[in-house]
C-alpha cells in the first residue's frame, strides 16, 4: 500500500477518501502492538512500511493534518517509533500528543520557502558509510556517564565511549573528488555524501549489508539492529514531512514533547531528539535527528524570543518565557557534548549545522551570559579540522554568531580574545597549537596600512578577520591539504564554499562589529580587489557584497544620530584612499561584466555605498567614472542590474556635492522615469524609490538661498516627473508608497511661475486626486501614511490655491476621515499633523469646512483609545498629542465666525478637550513631527499664542461666545501653572 499511495509522475494522485483512508491504515499499524506470531524483524518491516506510506502522503501534499487529535496521534507514534529498539530505553508513551497553549506571537512562516516535493530535503550522509557497532555494555555506560553530567559544562569524559570505539571509522576523503562541493556550505563533498533516508527514493527492502554496521558482529543481533535503527530513521524522515506540512505556529504547540528544557532523567517527559543525537549508535540516525531539529529551529526566532532567563525560584509555576530560556539552555549544552562525542564527519557537520540553525534564532540580549562563550570556544578548534564540509559549517556557525543580535558585549570580547585562545582547548584535536595562518597573517603586507586606521587603544589583532583573510589569501596548508575534495586540481587555496564563507564571516563583521572589521579596513580593500580580480564569479559576488558592507559601515559612522566619536571613526581621507583603491581595481570591469549581471547588480550596490564626505574628495575623474556607469547601466536589458542601478542613481542625488548640479539631477531624473515604465515590478519599485529621492533633493535646493537651480530646472520636466509618479501611484503597493511621496514634494516644490501656467493647472488637479485616492484606499498602511505626509507636503506650497480650490474641501474630508477611523494609529498620527500644517485661516477654506476639521480632531480625541490591536495602544499617547497640537493651532487662526460652533463642541465635550491639552502640556510632544514643540515652555507658548488670538477677535456687543473659549484657555493655563507651581498671571487677558 506504502508503495500505491506515491504520486507517480502522468499519473494522477489519489482522489478523496482514500487518503484519508490509508493514512488511518497506517496510523493504526503504527499504534498496533506485535502480534505474538510475528517475528521481530517483520514488524520493523510493517513499522518501515507505514512510516513510508505517511510520508509519501504528506509529501505530496494533498494530506492536511488540521485536526488537533489527528496531529497528535500521528505525533505521539513518530516519538514512539523514533526510539524503536534503541538499546537501554524501555519507556511508555501516551497514544496522543496534546499542543500546549501558546502566547500570542506572529507565526509566519521563515524567510526560506518550503517545497512541497518530496524530495525537498537535501541528503546529508553517505549509503556506503559503514562503522563498527558498539558494545551493548560499553553503550550502556555512556548513556549513564551523559545522564549524570546535569551542568551545562561540557566534560570531557563524555565523549570517550563513542570516540575510542569509532577510532578510525571515518576515512580521510582526501582521495575523493573534486569538483561538487556545495557553494553555501549546506551540503557535503562529492562522493562523501551520506543521503538521509527523506526521499521517497530511498526507502528500499532492507538487508543486513545495508546496514550502518560492519558484519564483524554478524548474527541475528546485528540485523535486527539494523532493522531498529531503520525504524528509527524511518519515523524521524516521517516528522520532517510533518513539520513541513504544518504551520509553525501549530508546530511549537509540541515543542516541549521533542525539545528538552531539563537534563534529561529517562522519564517519558524528557526523552527527545536529543536523546538520539547523544546516544543512537547509528551516525546515520543521529544525523536524522539533527536535521528535524534544524526544521523545528529554522523560522523560530519569533518564538524564542519571548524567552527571559530569570533567578526567581520562589515562583509556585514556571512562566512560559522561563521554560523557553531553560529549552534553549539545555539546547546548547545538549549540542556541545554531541559535538565533543561525535566521530563521523558528516554527523558532527550536521550537529554544527543546527547549533548555527540554534544561534540563529535565539534572543541572547534576553538571556544569561556565557552560552555564545561556550559555543565560541568549542567551536574554534574545528575551523582546524580534517574535513572541508566540518570546517564550512563551523565558519558558518561563527557566521551565525556575529551576525545574531549584534552588537552583542559577549562577542565583542569574544573577538577581542587573542589569536591563540582556544585553538587548542578540545581532545578531538590534540595536536593544535597557533596555526601558522595566526602567525603568516599577523606579520602580513598590509598590516602598516591597517594600523593607520586603527582607531585608538586597538592593539590586539581580532583572530576571527586574521583567519578569514588567511582563508581567503593565503595558500592552504599541508595539515588539512588532503581533504579538500571540493578545490580544483593544482589550486593553491582552500576549497571555495571555505572561502566564500569566510568572505560572508567577514561581511557579518563588517555589518555588526564595525569597530573591528574598519581596524582593517585597507587590508580588506587589498582582500576584495583580489576576489574581484579572479576567475570565479562567485567569489567575485561575495569580494562586491564585502565591499557593500565595509561601505555602508562607513556610512553609519558618519550619520548625524551616530554615536561614534569622531576620534574613533575612520578618517575620511583615509575612506578616500580606500575608494581610491577600489576604483582603480577591478570593480569597475565587474560593472562592465555584462556575462555575469548578479556581479553587476553587486558592483552598483557596493558603488553606492560611498561616503558621501569622501564622494566629493575623489579625484573628479573618479567621480565622472562613477557617475557616466551608473547613468549607462541604466540602459541594461537585465532587470536585477536595472534596479540596481536605479537605486544607486537615488542615492547618488542625495550626495551634497550632486544635488545642486542641474545637469546630474535632471539626467538622473530621466534615467529614473525610464525605469519607471520597466515591465519589473522590482525595477519600478527601486526607481520610484530612487524619484522619491530626487524630489527630497529638490526640497533640500529651495531652503538654499540661491534661487539659480529652482530657475534652472526644466519646467517641462516636472511635468514629465508629475505626469509619471501619478502613473505610479496606480501600481502595486511597493510602487506607490514611494510615487506619492514624490508627487508630495513636486507638488510643493512648483514656483509660482508654474502654477501660473495652464498645462499645470491639469496635472496639479489630477495629482492631489491621486493623493486622496491613495489617502483612502484601503491599501499598505506604508502607502496611507505617505499619503498623509504628501498632502501635509502640498499644503506646505503658499502658491497653490488652498481654500478656494475645489479639491481643498475633497482633500480636508480625505484626511478627517482617516483621522477619525484608521485602523492604523501612525497613518492618523500623521494625517493630524497634515491637518496642522496650514499657516493662514483662509486655507481652511470655509466655516463648514473649518468646523468639519475642528469636530473631526474632537472627535478622534476621543478615539484614541478605540482600538481592538493591542500593537496600537504604545501609539495612544502620540496621537492624542498630535490632535491637541492641531486643536491648538485652528483655535489660533479662528475666525469670529467660527466661534459659536467651537463653543458648541467645547459644551459638550469641553471637559475631555481640557484633560488632554493638560495632559499634552505636562507631558511633552510624543508625535513623530520633528518640528513639533518639545520643551515644556514651546508647549505653553502655543496656548498662550492661541488664548491671545482669540482674545483679540472683535466680538459682536453681548455675545459671550468669545469670552467662553478665552475662559476655557485660561482654565487650561491656569490650573497647568497651579499644578507646576508657576506662579505666572495672565492679567493683560483677563483684563480683556
């Protein structure tokens, strides 16, 4: 049957019920004892078989397993049968799995997509591999020496069983060949390879020669052995089936039934994977288990980081983040003794592979110090070790390290610690002392120039940069030379995936420990134009992805919100020097390397990484080179190269020393609106995002005093740029969040001289209409709240016709009712700031209009604790003192005929209005306007601007409408400086 229900290729797949119907055959055979006139290895066939059948119903994914008691059934006989015949377990499991209740969390789904074939998950292990089976007694007296090391520490003990009884059973793959070594490091080396038993394919009749174990043993015994751990590797390919087809937020319902969070004492609670990854005797099953660990790890940093390690025993339960912290704790320690234990090759990258999956994903700015210490320094001696695939997987568990929450102290000391430390702290490596690459790469060419961009008090060598540059440079050694199966004959480096992970390790540095990586900053300019300089493409790509890193880490040194002291960035004559170098290297042949065109998108992104401060100290031939690329990769028929392109033209127009430059902006402005039209959807993306840009630039030219670039600039050009960016609000979200804060800045930046003529008067009405349209349309809140600040853009414009235009009152209602009832706090947050922007009375149009806005912001006051999305309720205070500020500044512009309906609002719900404006008073402005008053006395000086307005309105005899409102400001003021303990009259008011 296991064999029928495989989807095979032309024919079509198993109609309803029968799924259902074979998955309940299979469950039951699994849940079913041994039938006494069954022999042992008949049922581990049957088990076999089931298993088999499950699978192949999941994998080809018309199997849903939606329902809670179905899941947990199928859940509890994968935990049975993945502990089937293992030696010194005998234990009870219940029939079914129950999920337990979890915490609120956003269960997406990680980055990486799933595939729904069957063969989805890669091979790890190798068919041909055999080793010797261990004594049953010597097993046994692991299994007790591993239960009782209860702390985290790693014994060295633990792992003396296993490696004295597999000594030698690995052979050096030095002999094996050469050139299918996997580039990201993921999988093994060419014939090394070890299939886990995932694919369908693999599941064949099971024979004694087939076995993981030698026939030394020979017997009974031996196969039924074999047969068990069969079973074993059966049920735990069926639960990474599982796992794939159902959500992760379902999957971590069971987390605590697969993943320890206590040492393990041998209770049906506490057996786990970990319980096969330390003490299976089969490499093969070991292995298994790691990669349904990785599964459950990959995509749960949003679970885990709830996790928070706490020192209060008292408590009389274990809080939900208390367990998660105790579960990655044990996690670890867990991990590090399979590491120290472990002999196969292929196993061991395996187990780093899933501590680098665990490092990951684990909140460690939550948790206690010392697990990334221990990882660290277990970690290091393998980066030595005699097979390619363990020392690719343990850079990339260093990867994983600097690049998880960074910057964190811990690893900051860990990169401090001196080249030697550590290297030769493991028994699984006796023979280490400092590498001759420590000692080569300490005394190498380019280490004057580093110490010149030392920043002060950096006298130790970080050891991490020191290997990866030796990694990628220097020849490799004779001490591992005879396993790198994956180099090309003759070649005199380490095999490439060791070389582009050190390059990605390098670009974890750069991108999270700055201060390290810029130590070295020449150094790794000479390391990027060597990559860049080769053959292979690949290391081409990552030597252009380093130099994008290295630039924008220099770009955040310089950032005015940076907290670097100057003293501590990199001179930017010494940035110079380095843009310098690159530009006379290979980068840009790598922009003309129209054969590769991710190298090209690669070498446009690094380009536009440029300090700006060093951009306009590049010799002016440099500066034209980068500039006439750019504008000539803009004509590339490639869309990746494209969009790489357009965005670093958006960049570029930002540069101070540019955008003045009428000439570049406007050729900029015309390769951008030509990507604009690209069929990409990506293209389009990045050059509407690029047109945004380009019209903060303009912004930036009207605050300057010379009016020459506003007179320069083509009037017709803007007309193209309007016609083009309301082209682009019509498209997909990705598009038009970026188009209409362009037609924001456009529309602001029309000189009088525009306005005044008539092919602007259309474009100018049909670009507003678009602004509301994308104001209202229930689209990405990220288009809405561009909307919001577009149009508070246009009312910035004292040339357009605001309050008597037609489209004054469609735009005012556009904005009140997004105020008054978007779901979302920040896109009403700024369509109230929008609201407060105009500076004269007559822009607010009529007094139906004014009085409109006022009762609207009246009414959102009293909103702005209506919310269902408990995300919302940290934007409360925001909005409320955005709205208060908006009330503050109509009331300051108020007209005598606008009075008796602000009186009329003020009767009926003066009360709230009060509590809140003292509440906005006396705790400061919270909104996200910058220009928003924030001292204390800016604050009371917008009432006080406002109570002396409203003062000075002349008022009909015996009306008290006006007398009223002054009260009702002078009440705010008044009890405000009674409860400060100001002691400031207001006598010239109350005069009045």
């Amino acid at each position: 049957m296991a064999q029928n229900v495989k989807s095979v290729p032309g024919q079509p797949y198993l109609e309803e019920p029968y799924p259902a119907i074979c998955f309940r055959a299979f469950l039951t055979a699994l849940q079913s004892p041994k039938s006494s006139d069954m022999d042992d290895i008949t049922f581990c066939m049957l088990l076999q078989n089931a298993l088999k059948g499950i699978q192949s119903l999941l994998n080809g994914g018309k199997m849903k397993l939606t329902q809670t008691e179905e899941l947990g059934a199928l859940l509890a006989v994968l935990k049975k049968s993945m502990f089937h015949g293992l030696p010194g377990l005998n234990i009870e499991l219940p029939t079914v799995l129950y999920p337990t209740p979890l915490p609120q969390y956003d269960g997406r789904p990680p980055v990486k997509p799933q595939q729904s074939e069957p063969s989805a998950s890669r091979p790890t292990t190798n068919k041909k591999k055999k080793s010797k089976v261990k004594s049953k007694k010597i097993q046994q007296g692991e299994e007790e020496e591993e239960e009782s090391s209860g702390e985290r520490e790693v014994a060295p003990v633990a792992g003396l069983g296993r490696e004295h009884l597999h000594e030698g059973d690995t052979p050096c793959p030095s002999s094996r060949g050469g050139q299918s070594l996997p580039v990201e490091g993921s999988g093994t080396v060419g014939k090394d390879r070890v299939p886990l038993p995932i694919r369908s394919s693999g599941w064949k009749r099971v024979s004694s020669s087939e076995s993981d174990y030698s026939d030394a043993e020979g017997g009974m015994q031996s196969k039924m052995r074999s047969y068990q751990a069969k079973v074993r590797q059966g049920a735990l390919a069926c639960f990474l089936s599982t796992i794939k087809s159902i959500e992760k937020k379902v999957l971590y319902g069971y987390w605590s039934a697969f993943v320890p969070d206590t040492p393990e004492l041998g209770s049906p609670q506490s057996v786990s994977l970990m319980t096969l990854t330390l003490k299976d005797p089969s490499p093969k099953t070991r292995a298994c288990a790691l990669q349904v660990l990785s599964a459950i790890l990959e995509g749960s940093k949003q679970f885990l980081s709830v996790a928070e390690d706490t020192s209060d025993h008292r408590r009389a339960f274990t809080p939900f983040s208390v367990m998660i912290a105790s579960s990655i704790r044990e996690l670890h320690r867990c991990l590090l003794l399979a590491l120290v234990a472990e002999s196969s090759s292929q196993t061991l990258t395996q187990i780093i592979k899933c501590l680098a999956n665990l490092v990951s994903n684990s909140p460690y700015n939550r948790l206690k110090l010392s697990l990334l210490t221990k990882v660290w320094n277990q970690i290091k001696p393998y980066i030595r070790h005699k097979d390619v695939n363990v020392r690719v997987s343990s850079l990339t568990l260093l990867g994983a390290i600097v690049s998880t929450h960074a910057p964190l102290p811990e690893v900051l000391l860990l990169l401090q610690q001196p080249c030697s430390s550590g290297l030769s702290s493991n028994s699984a490596t006796p023979h280490l002392g400092t590498p001759d690459w420590c000692k080569k790469a300490s005394s190498g060419p380019f280490l004057e120039e580093a110490s010149v961009s030392s920043p002060k008090g950096s006298s130790e060598p970080c050891w991490l940069i020191r290997l990866c540059i030796s990694t990628v440079v220097l020849p490799k050694e004779d001490s591992c030379s005879g396993s790198d199966a994956g180099s090309a004959a003759g070649s005199t480096y380490e095999p490439s995936p060791m070389r582009l992970e050190a390059l990605q390790v390098l670009a974890h540095l750069a991108r999270g420990y700055f201060s390290m990586a810029q130590v070295y900053l020449m150094e790794l300019g000479e390391v990027i134009c060597k990559c860049m300089g080769e053959a292979d493409p690949s290391i081409q790509l990552h030597g252009a992805k380093l130099l994008e890193e290295l630039g924008m880490g220099l770009i955040q040194q310089y950032k005015p919100d940076s907290t670097v002291a100057s003293d501590q960035r990199v001179p930017v004559t010494l940035v110079v020097m380095f843009w310098t170098m690159m530009l006379n290297g290979p980068l840009p042949r790598a922009l003309q390397n129209s054969e590769h065109p991710t190298l090209q998108a690669s070498a446009c992104d690094a380009l536009s990484s440029v300090l700006p401060e060093a951009f306009s100290s590049l010799p002016s031939d440099k500066q034209i080179l980068c500039i006439t690329m750019l504008l000539g990769l803009n004509d590339s028929k490639n869309r990746l190269v494209k969009a790489a392109t357009s965005r670093a033209l958006g960049v570029y127009v930002l540069f101070p020393c540019l955008r003045q430059d009428v000439i570049f902006v406007a050729d900029t402005a015309n390769a951008i609106l030509m990507s604009l039209q690209d069929k990409s959807l990506n293209v389009r993306a990045k050059a509407a995002w690029s047109l945004g840009n380009l019209t903060d630039t303009l912004i930036v030219n009207m605050e300057t005093p010379d009016p020459s670039f506003q007179e320069e600039f083509s009037g017709l050009l803007l007309l193209k740029m309007l016609r083009s960016a309301i082209e682009a609000s019509r498209d997909k979200d990705k598009v038009k969040s970026n188009a209409v804060r362009a037609l924001g800045n456009l529309l602001h930046f029309l000189q009088p001289s525009h306005i005044e003529k008539p092919r602007f008067a259309e474009i100018i009405e049909e670009s507003i209409q678009a602004l509301i349209s994308a104001v209202l349309i229930e689209a990405a809140m990220k288009v809405r709240w561009n909307a919001c600040y577009a149009m508070g853009n246009v009312f910035k414009n004292p040339a357009l016709p605001l309050g008597t235009a037609p489209w004054t009152s469609q735009a005012y209602n556009a904005l009140t009712s997004v105020v008054t009832s978007c779901k979302n706090f920040k896109v009403r947050i700024r369509s109230a700031t929008a609201l407060s922007i105009p500076s004269k009375r007559e822009h607010y149009g009529s007094v139906d209009q004014y009085v409109q806005i006022w009762n609207a912001l009246v009414t959102a006051l009293q909103k702005s604790e209506d919310t269902t999305d408990f995300l919302e309720f940290k934007y409360c205070a925001s909005l409320r003192t955005q709205i208060c500020q908006a009330l503050i500044h109509l009331l300051s512009l108020a007209s005598a005929s606008d009075l008796p309906y602000i009186r009329e609002t003020l009767e009926l719900n003066g009360d709230m209005v009060q509590s809140f404006i003292l509440q906005f008073l006396k705790s400061g402005a919270e909104g996200e306007d910058p220009g928003a008053p924030h001292s204390s006395h800016e604050r009371d000086q917008l009432v006080r601007r406002a109570l002396e307005h409203v003062s000075s309105i002349q008022a009909l005899a015996g009306d008290t409408t006006r007398r009223a409102i002054v009260g009702f400001l002078e009440d705010i003021l008044t009890i405000y400086f009674d409860s400060s303990g100001s002691q400031i009259a207001l006598p010239e008011l109350t005069s009045r």
